[in-house]
C-alpha cells in the first residue's frame, strides 16, 4: 500500500464500499450499482489506496470486512443515510408548486381553512400560501396568484368568478336557546344581539337594524347589545353562547350541518344582500398546472356550499326572503 493520503475521500467511492460491505459480494453490489463487477472492484482498490488499508478479505467464494472496513463502515452508514436525507429534501422542495391567495381573515378561518385539509390530502405537492387580510392587495401584486373578495357586482374586477351570493339568518347556540327560547322575532326583546362593527357599504345590510326594519314588531329593542369587529368573532361569541347573531351563512353552514349553531327562525328568518363573494385573478400571474388545479378546487367547493344553503346569485337585488 501507499503512505496515507491527507486529501479528504470521495463520496462515490463510499457508495461502492457500502454496497460491498452490505451485501458482501462485489457482483450485488455492481448490479445494485448498475456498474460492472471490475469498475467496483477499482473503486474498492482506489479508496483502499487513499485511506492506506485494506477494506475487504477476498476470498475465492466469499468477501469479509476488514478490522478497517469495520471501522469505516461504522462512519459510512449514518454519512450515506443523512446525506440521502438531504438530497431527498432539497429535490422534493424543488418539486413543490406554491400558489398564493389572498383573502379577508374572516373568510379564511371561517370557509377556507376548514375545508382546506381535503385539497392538501388530494394535491399534497402543492403548497398554499395564505395572506389573510383585510386590506385589499393591489391587482398587480407579483407575490400573489388570485384573491377571494367580498364586494358588490359593479366592484368586481373583470375576469373573475363567481364563488357565492350572501344570505343572512340569525342564529345561536342550542345552550342559549335552551336557557332563553327563540320561537318568534318578538323574543329578540329577552336577547342580547351579536353586532358586526362595520362602516363599510355592505354594512347597511349586513346589520341587525337592517333585518329587524323587515323581520321584527316595529320599534323592538333586543336586551342588549354586544359590538364586535370582525365576522369570526361575532361567530365565536354565538358560538359561545353570549348573543344572538346575524350571521353570514356561507360562513356558518358547517356549524350550522353539525348543530353548533342553530337558526331558530328557520327559512323566514334569511334575508339576502346585493354583495357576494368572488375568485378574483391576478391580471400578470403566471399560470400553471397548481394553480388551475386550485382554482377547480375553489370552485367546486363554493358550488357545494352554493347547493348546502341554497344561496341567491351575488347580483340578485336585496329581498327579504319570507
């Protein structure tokens, strides 16, 4: 053998070592290898070479690991299995397909989350990146693909879809419903009301004030009062049991399907709005199959919540739905 070498080993010499040492035959291990017995064998020769010892007994009909081989085989494994550990990483990384949405926060943690979970397991390649906000992002924003709005028809940027109309309904938790019962409008008087703060246009109907103006005995005062920001909130607080609230039921059919929440005015207590809510596209994104693929997905699930709570089209006129 030659005097030691200080240079550090080559990995692909490694690769045909463990091969060897695994399988303890320099044909399994070529053809594991997809290389020839001879071309192993050099590889073999060479690392003996740099580090200065011998890695294998050769026999006529069988091949044994040296005290060396032992001792190199010891470091080899763990180095081979971490850095295959990296590789796999890095190219499954590559192999990724980010699509960005941006949406208000009420939708997000109240429709798109929830339903979420269903679109990972069937495209788990794809990765959503979620910028839940409710500042609207300009249209020519290069970090996002698409935008869920809630706006009115005459709003709605060209190119986009329709995803669902808005219904209201007031509902409440069947515990608050035990303790305090709902059967008529009139008994809003005993309730305290779940309001959506909100100055924006759609607030005129999306207000308590609103819907009793159609619903209620001219004049009727609910027991009190309870002013909340944002749409989720006004959801957790009925779901909570501290008010009654006007809720959106696009936002509310899950809970309302498992009996979370109940409507204890049925059907004569939905109203509907002139505001919807839509698939806006971004004017220079890029298009690509995860992409279109997330759109479908959209679609499909607005369509099925569209059939659960039978909403109106987000350009039918405001009317009381008696």
């Amino acid at each position: 053998m030659n005097a030691p070498r200080q240079r550090p080993l080559a990995v692909g010499t490694l690769r045909a070592f463990e091969a060897v040492a695994r399988r303890l035959s320099f044909r399994a291990a070529a053809e594991e290898l997809h290389l020839t017995q001879p071309a192993v064998s050099r590889q073999i020769r060479a690392l003996e070479d740099e580090i200065g010892a011998p890695l294998f007994l050769r026999g006529t009909r069988h091949v044994e690991l040296t005290g060396a081989g032992t001792v190199l085989l010891r470091s080899v494994l763990p180095l081979l299995t971490q850095l295959d550990a990296a590789v796999r990483q890095i190219r499954s990384t590559q192999r990724r397909q980010p699509v960005a949405v941006t949406t208000f926060a009420s939708f997000a943690s109240l429709w798109l989350l929830p339903r979420l979970p269903d679109f990972q397991a069937a495209q788990p390649a794809i990765d959503i990146r979620i910028s839940a906000t409710d500042a609207l992002a300009e249209l020519d924003d290069p970090e996002l693909d698409l935008a869920l709005r809630y706006c009115h028809p005459d709003d709605v940027p060209a190119g986009s879809s329709e995803l669902f109309g808005e219904m209201l309904t007031p509902v409440a938790s069947p515990a608050l419903l035990a303790r305090q019962p709902l059967a008529r409008p009139a008994d809003l008087a005993r309730h305290t009301l779940l309001e959506e703060d909100d100055a924006r246009p759609s607030a005129a109907y999306l207000s308590w004030r609103h819907w009793l103006r159609l619903q209620a005995p001219t004049g009727l005062e609910p027991r009190g009062w309870i002013y909340l920001n944002y749409t989720y909130q006004q959801v957790q607080a009925a779901l909570a049991g501290q008010g009654v609230a006007l809720a959106r039921m696009a936002l509310v059919q899950e809970s309302l399907a498992r009996g979370d929440l109940v409507e204890p005015f049925g059907g004569g207590g939905r109203i509907v709005s002139p505001f919807g809510y839509w698939l806006v596209r971004w004017p220079g994104r890029r298009e690509r199959p995860a992409l279109a693929a997330f759109e479908a997905w959209l679609l499909a699930q607005a369509a099925a919540t569209r059939a659960a709570v039978a909403l109106a089209s987000p350009a039918a006129p405001a009317a009381s739905a008696a």
